[in-house]
C-alpha cells in the first residue's frame, strides 16, 4: 500500500514541476462550466479524492485524456482507481481492512457554450465494466450518466442548477460534485439527479460554495457496497437505510437507491492548473456525513507543451 501512495506523490510531483515552469500569473477562478472551454486540441486532468465517514475512507484516482474538437466540443477516456480503508477486515488481529481495485474505464463527449449570459454544459459519459463486479468497483453492466449544468455571475456571486439522469451512479469525473465523488456505494438501476445552489469568488483565488441535491431512482435497484467484500463475513447493520454497510449487493424497489442532503466546499487554486476542494456533505437519507478532499490537476497546458501543440 505504501508503495502504491508513492507512487502517486511521485506522479504528482512530475506532473507539478513542468507546469510550475510554464505557468503565467495564475488568474481568478473559472466557473466550472468555463474550466471546460477551451480552444482546440488535446486535453488531460488527473484527480484524486479522499472521502472518510465514520464507516470508513474511499480514495479515488482518476486520469483522463481528450480532445477539443472546437471550443465548445471536446471528449475525454479515462482510468480510475479505488482505495477503500473498510472496518470489515476478514483478519482478526486488524481493525481496518485495506483494498485496492480498478475502477470503470470510462469515455465521456461534452459541450460547452454561453447562451443569454448564462454558462451551459452538458456532458454525456459512458463506463465499460472491466469485470464482474466481484472483481472491479463496478456493477458489471454498462453504465450511462447524462449530466447539465447551467450557471449564472454577478459579481462574484454564482448560483447554479444541475439536473440529470442515469441507469447507474456513474462516476463523474468532469464537473465532479460532492456526492457524488468516491460514494461508500454504487447503484444499478435507473434515476435521476438534481442539484441547486451557489458559489461565491472572493480574493482571486477562494471559493465557497453550497448545495442541495436529491437522487430520484425508479423502478428495481441494486446497491453494491464499496465497504462489504464480496469474501466478507462481518458486515454492519442497515440502519438509516444504508444496506451497503450490511451486504455486498442488495436488490430492492425504488425506495432502496433513494438519496438527498446538502453539501459545503472551499475551493483554493493556489498556482495555475490546480484546484483544492475541502467540503462536507450530509446525507439526509442516511442520516451521516461525509468529509471529503479534493485535488484536481488540469494537465491541458502540460500535454500541449510536451507535443508542442501549443
């Protein structure tokens, strides 16, 4: 384990000085819709979220490389990497137990514009199971997550609606929200997502921000946990609705995958291309919080640089 963490402080490291070499006088912070626009060519970010309750910690690496086509759209592949610290170790003299899996692999088409002063983007993402699900964090079915995001700004202040459907909670790795980055869980089945909120600029290079959100499901579900092996026989209770704290893989009606709560963040961009995002996001549905850490780097001008595109 401690060679898989230096190994990603080690990527990090090369992937932090070469920007460090280019990088200009770092600007105020972009809308999220407005991180997406961009002028033709290639494209790449690396991600990695860390999201602790007190059931347990989920790590989640992401990389992802693309294309602009023109300057509104673009695509991206990526890879994925799961760490989850579970309290269900199959070892007795251990109080945690440790695992590390592959992740979907995902393909994702975007489209970004600015229409009657407002900044739109929708993002349509597809995930390609890599193996069944005892194998991967995957529910071994192709995954489809078509997502919408509209934004406005007056000075400074910027409140946002987000709005999509979904025949499984696929990852988002681009417009990543607080709840949906690095669940204790995954679901199969159909639903719909909703977010409203705002985010306020201050100082060039902080943001705070705020949300509600609600997961609408419909029709039969499937929950697989991401904290209960398949190999497991501990598990916890399924208070509060949380069936991925007590089994592997639970089947239900709707009422099973349902969620809503709200969510706080802080956004630092310390130097260009890098973001930092702390925030908490309480589940009413289940009743618990979950703290979580964000650290997003936008490797676009890198890889321009290196093939000297730019």
């Amino acid at each position: 384990m401690r060679k898989i963490y230096r190994l990603l402080l080690a990527t990090t490291i090369a992937l932090w000085m070469p920007s460090l070499m280019i990088a200009q006088n770092s600007p105020t912070q972009k809308p999220p819709a407005a991180e997406l626009a961009n002028t033709p060519g290639v494209t790449a970010f690396v991600q990695a979220v860390a999201k602790r309750s007190n059931l347990g910690t989920v790590y989640n690496e992401g990389l992802g490389i693309g294309y602009n086509f023109t300057n509104h759209v673009g695509a991206d592949i990526g890879l994925s990497l799961y760490t989850v610290q579970s309290p269900y170790s199959t070892v007795i003299s251990r109080d945690w137990r440790w695992t590390t899996l592959l992740g979907d692999p995902f393909v994702d088409v975007r489209y970004t514009t600015k229409r009657y002063g407002l900044d739109i983007a929708s993002v349509l993402t597809g995930s390609i199971p890599a193996a069944s699900p005892e194998k991967v964090y995957s529910t071994g079915r192709v995954g489809v997550d078509w997502y919408n995001h509209i934004e406005a700004h007056y000075k400074g202040l910027a409140p946002f609606l987000n709005f999509g459907a979904a025949n499984e909670t696929v990852d988002r790795y681009v417009l990543p929200r607080p709840y949906n980055i690095a669940r204790p869980y995954q679901i199969l089945g159909v639903n719909s997502n909703f977010e409203g909120g705002a985010s306020y600029t201050f100082l060039r290079h902080y943001s705070i921000g705020a949300s509600a959100y609600a997961i609408v499901p419909s029709g039969s579900q499937k929950v697989f946990s991401r904290l209960v092996s398949p190999d497991s026989a501990v598990a916890g209770d399924a208070s509060h609705n949380r069936v991925w704290n007590s089994a592997f893989e639970t089947i239900g009606d709707s009422r099973l995958a349902r969620d809503n709560g709200y969510s706080g963040w802080v956004d630092v961009t310390p130097i260009k291309n890098w973001k930092v995002q702390v925030g908490y996001t309480y589940s009413v549905h289940y009743a618990m919080g979950f703290g979580f850490v964000m650290l997003r780097f936008d490797g676009t001008s890198l890889m321009r640089y290196l093939t000297a595109t730019q």
